[in-house]
C-alpha cells in the first residue's frame, strides 16, 4: 500500500484476513491473559498462548436452584462440547477456593469446561473472575417452586455409578439397578424449602457480578427442549469489540427492491452504496480508458464482460472510503462464476442477503411502473397513481419494464440464484414482500448480530 499515491487504494485482503482469523481478538485475549497473569517473561508468554490456541474453548457455568437439571444440563453440554464437567461435589475439599483453582487448571488446556452449580454466592463469582478464569457464558435454568418440590421428592440415585434418576420422568428399565437405588438425602420438603430459599437469595447477586452473559432458560419443558435452547445460547458468540466493516451482498430478482434497501443501509450506517449498474455508467460518462471500453456494450444494452465489470468494481471498493467505512454491494456478482472472480480479486462479503419475492410480484411493481417525462416523478398503477388526469395521459413506461422483458430478467436470475447461493453458503434468505422498512429492521438486526458458531460435530459412537 502507498500512501502517497492518491486515490489512496487499500488491499482488501487485508480486512478480510483480520475478521476472518479474528486478529482483534486473539491480541485482546493475549493482553488480558498478560495482565491477569503477569508473567516474567511477557514474550515466551504470548508465544505460549499462541500456541496454545484455545482462546475458542468451551467456558460455561450452569446455574439452576435444586432439581432444575444442572447435573443433566451440564452432562449433555460437556459431552457435546467435547469439555470437562466440574463439579463442587467432586472436590474433598470444602475451601470454596478449590474449584476456582480445579477450573484455572484447565486454562490452558484445549478442552474447555463445564462447570454446574458454582458459584453459589456472590463472593464465589468475584473470586473466579479475580482468578481470570471468568466463563463466557452463564445459563440459568428456572421452574416454578411447586415443580421443583415434586421433581426433587422423587428422585433417587445408585450409589454405584453416582447417576440420579427420577420415580416419574427417568426411571431406569434394569430391574437390577433399580434394587440399587436410594433416596439422596435432603430431599424432603422442608429441606427442599430451605435450599430453594437460599439459592433465591443468592442468584441476584450473582448475576449482577455477570451481567452480560447470562440467560435465563425455562427448566419446566421436556430435557431435550431445555437442551436446544442451552446449546443454542452456548454456541452464540459474545459481541466482540473489534472495529467492524459491514461488507454487505444484497442479491434478488428484479423488482425486490435491492436498491432501496441499499439506500436505507447506506443512510443509516454511513456506509458507502455501491451500484454496479451506476458506476458502469458513471465510468461511461467520464469518458474513463475503461468507461469507453465499455461504452459500446451500454448502448447496445448488452450485458457488460465480467473483467471489465471487476475493474471498475474493484476500484470502487479498494478506496478509502469503502475500505474504512464499509460498503452495500448489489447488481453483481450474478452468478457463481462471477461471485469467484469477485472473491479472487479479494472482495468477500460478510453479510449476503438474498431478497425474495414472487414472480407475479415482481411482474407487477415492474411492468405497472411508469415515469412522467416532465417532472421525472415515477409513478405505479395500483400503488401510486398520478394525481392528475394531463399528468396520467403524458406517462411513458421504460421499454425495459414491459412484462415481456421482467420475464426474461426473472429468468436469468433464477438460472443463477441457486449455484451462487451453495458458492456463498451463509445466505440469509428475506422475505421482500412486505413493508420496505420491515424488510431494512430484519437486515439490520442480522448485520448488527455476530454470526453463530457452527455446532461442534456429534463424537463418534463406539
């Protein structure tokens, strides 16, 4: 990159590989870890923690007052996530300080953990952030006192194996381990009672020494359902603090409105909207090397070649403004070939939105448009008429809006959409056919949100 050669033209590559490889936030890890730590070697340190690689490792809490399935919850997680259980019952010790430092242990392993039941009070919860082994994630399970009551009186458990099962919804079907079970103690209902009251008292204390990453999750359904929604929120990713370009795709038929939509994105997140029909014909008109390369095909509306399109395309995104601000790209690429030649040249967008909309939609807010050639208003037959009968009689329709030609340009799309959609993979699919501004909030509520990590894969059964 020179920076005394204007326009000043920065390498996409350069964004793309930081967002992809997380940069931000390997450094930010690596620095808190530094600082919590205080290593007498800071470089062996980092170099250490690189190696390590386990930044993206498993580090969650499972809450819940007695019987709300902390034990089944965190069982299921540790054996999806490939991760240690924890447990303060598997500790001799009664220093509350003994899991915080079980749990520091497994810091630097690659396995992550699963931790159910602690901490129990507000003062476990500093203690395990002041350790720097704070977790990433805090799920809380809730029910209704009643039923907790009734879960907790019937359980029972093998002191063989430590599993618990329960008289009503998990009773084994060996009728040998069924001779082997006992009741737990401190099951009855006043002591029930009285754990539920202290598990009360100290769960808003808690949460507020972690305010950001819990989540409340109703125990009173069916354990699998439960489980869904645990896993769901586990394998969310926290928002990350690292500077964020929105790189955004929108692609859809003729008449879904991807030019609208690209405007009010623009509008409203300063970002730079990039037309491909536009620029083609902005270099045209400036009379550019390659605008007059390209002149001959705009005027006999023939489709432009992919390598003059990615020329103008390409400078267009690499400057300033495009690379700091971000960009709202629509009109290419068209299909998979072009969407590769795109990615080759660099461009990778972050967010791909495909607009949906019916034929016969797109038909109609097409081919019953028209524009009045004096004023330049544009006008439709059902959604907005002219509001003058001389205004009605001087209207004229695009020749390109006649229904034949909408139905050869809803053709071409279609022979591309899906080849272009398995190229990018993580399509978000709209539903255009409503309101513009619904239609611009469900964008930007998936522009703003961090992607999902993709679900580990199921362990091999043996």
């Amino acid at each position: 990159m020179d920076a005394t050669a204007k326009p000043l033209r920065i390498p996409p590559q350069m964004a793309v590989y930081a967002e992809e490889h997380r940069i931000f936030d390997i450094l930010q890890n690596m620095v808190q870890n530094l600082l919590m730590d205080r290593p007498e070697e800071p470089i062996q340190y980092m170099i250490h923690h690189l190696r390590r690689n386990n930044d993206e490792v498993p580090r969650v809490v499972v809450l819940g007052p007695p019987a709300s399935g902390k034990h089944t919850m965190a069982k299921l997680l540790s054996a999806r996530l490939n991760a240690t259980h924890l447990t303060p019952e598997s500790f001799l010790s009664s220093d509350v300080s003994a899991l915080v430092e079980e749990a520091l242990s497994y810091k630097g392993k690659d396995q992550g953990w699963v931790m159910e039941g602690f901490p129990r009070s507000r003062e476990q919860g500093l203690l395990l952030q002041m350790s720097g082994t704070s977790p990433d994630h805090i799920v809380v399970l809730d029910a209704p006192d009643i039923v907790l009551l009734e879960r907790n009186m019937g359980k029972r458990i093998d002191p063989g194996t430590g599993e618990i099962y329960h008289t009503t919804f998990d009773w084994p079907e060996d009728p040998e381990v069924q001779r082997n079970l006992v009741e737990p103690p401190g099951i009855s209902e006043e002591e029930t009672g009285k754990r539920l009251l202290e598990y009360q008292r100290n769960i808003p204390g808690i949460l507020r020494a972690f305010p950001k990453i819990y989540k409340k999750i109703n125990a009173d359904q069916p354990c699998m359902d439960v489980f869904s929604q645990v896993l769901t929120f586990v394998l969310s990713k926290p928002r990350s603090l690292a500077p964020y370009t929105p790189r955004i795709l929108l692609h859809g038929p003729p008449g879904s409105g991807r030019s609208l939509q690209a405007a009010l994105l623009a509008q409203k997140y300063d970002i730079v909207n990039v037309s491909c029909g536009r620029i083609l014909k902005e270099a045209a008109a400036d009379q550019t090397k390659t605008g007059l390369l390209i002149q001959p095909y705009l005027e006999s509306e023939q489709q432009v070649s992919d390598h003059l399109v990615l020329r103008i395309l390409g400078d267009r995104l690499s400057r300033l403004d495009c690379a700091t601000l971000g960009w709202v790209l629509h009109g290419f690429p068209r299909d998979a070939e072009q969407a590769a030649l795109l990615a080759d040249a660099g461009y990778t967008p972050n967010r791909i939105f495909f607009l949906d909309i019916p034929d016969d939609v797109a038909i109609e807010r097409l081919s019953l448009r028209t524009t009045d050639p004096v004023s330049g208003e544009r006008y439709h037959s059902l959604y907005r008429p002219a509001p003058r009968v001389e205004v009605h009689e001087r209207l004229q329709q695009r020749p390109g809006d006649a229904e034949q030609k909408v139905q050869a340009r809803l053709d071409t799309y279609h022979a591309g959409a899906d080849d272009l959609e398995e190229f990018y993979q993580d399509v978000i699919h709209v539903n255009a056919d409503q309101d513009p501004h619904t239609v611009c909030e469900f964008i930007e509520s998936c522009v703003i949100r961090p992607r999902p990590q993709r679900p580990p894969e199921e362990p091999a059964s043996a």
